[in-house]
C-alpha cells in the first residue's frame, strides 16, 4: 500500500504553516529536500515531528555542511523518517557566519547530542542550549576543524613526519 506521506503533501503542509520560510522545494532521486531559513529549521524540524499527519519521529542523521566563497558558507542539513508510513524528508539551512550558530534540536531528540557534537568537533559549529557541547572524536588539543575546506589536508600539528623521508 502507497504510503498518503507524498512529497507533494509535505511540500503542502510546509507551505501553508512556514510560507516563505521555505526558500527551496527539490525532489533529488524521489528524495523530498526542503532547504529552509535558518530563522525556521528548528520549528520545521518540531512541526515534522509533531505533527500527527507528518510525523517524522526519526532523527536519521544531523551534519554540517560547508561552500566556501558563496553567500551561504556554512550549513546544516538533517534527514527524518516516518518509520511506520516509510517516508524520509532532508532539511538544509545555510548561513554566512564564520562561526555558525544554531538552537539544539537535542530539546526535541535526545540522541542530537552526539552529532551536534560531531558537527561541533568537525565544523565548528555551535549549537545553544546543547547539554555538552565538547569534541567527541578529535583530540581536545586540536586546533581548528577539520571539515572545514580552509583545513589543510596534511595535519600540521604533527611532529612525528619528516618531510626528508618523503622526498620534499
């Protein structure tokens, strides 16, 4: 049986309760994808969730997202499964910041925390309100994060290397 979660219907719903707020509607590989201002993603994110003819309960994954030199640098995108209906939904939202902030969505699931964590360690990103924001794969003395386009490919912090065995 075809499930009624259409990505039709979603784009619906969104539309009528977010307006504007929905900048981007895009069906990638039958993929429903809905890029969102960040002023909204957190809301977004509740309403999909709470909403009974939605109920998207499944926080699937949460990562950063980063396009250097465009006016939407940094972003966040997070994917969410009604499991009994079979139904995912992506949600971008961008920003320009350098150091980009956004509201923790542990407040709506508790397992957010370690990949707020993980977009933190890796992105930079900050996520108010989190309960423990700290590193959870890098060591705490790295410097900088690594995900980051501007990070260069070989660590700079190690002293181990010598470059004369490498032929430089």
């Amino acid at each position: 049986m075809a499930s009624t979660i259409t990505p039709d219907f979603i784009t619906q719903k969104l539309q009528e309760k977010f307006g504007d707020d929905i900048q981007l509607v895009e069906l990638p590989y039958g993929f429903p994808t809905y890029t969102v201002a960040k002023k909204a993603v957190y809301d977004v994110v509740a309403f999909l969730k709470n909403d009974p003819a939605l109920s998207f309960q499944f926080l699937t994954t949460m990562c950063g997202l980063h396009y250097p030199n465009t006016n939407k640098d940094f972003g966040l995108m997070l994917q969410l499964h009604n499991l009994p209906e079979n139904v995912q939904v992506r949600i971008k939202c961008f920003t320009d910041e350098v150091n980009p902030s956004f509201k923790t969505f542990t407040t709506l699931w508790p397992a957010a925390n370690w990949m707020e964590r993980e977009a933190y360690d890796f992105f930079g990103f900050n996520f108010e309100g989190h309960p423990d924001l700290r590193r959870i794969l890098n060591m705490d003395s790295l410097e900088g994060w690594p995900l980051r386009k501007e990070f260069p490919l070989e660590d700079p912090f190690r002293r181990d290397k010598d470059d004369k065995m490498f032929g430089r």
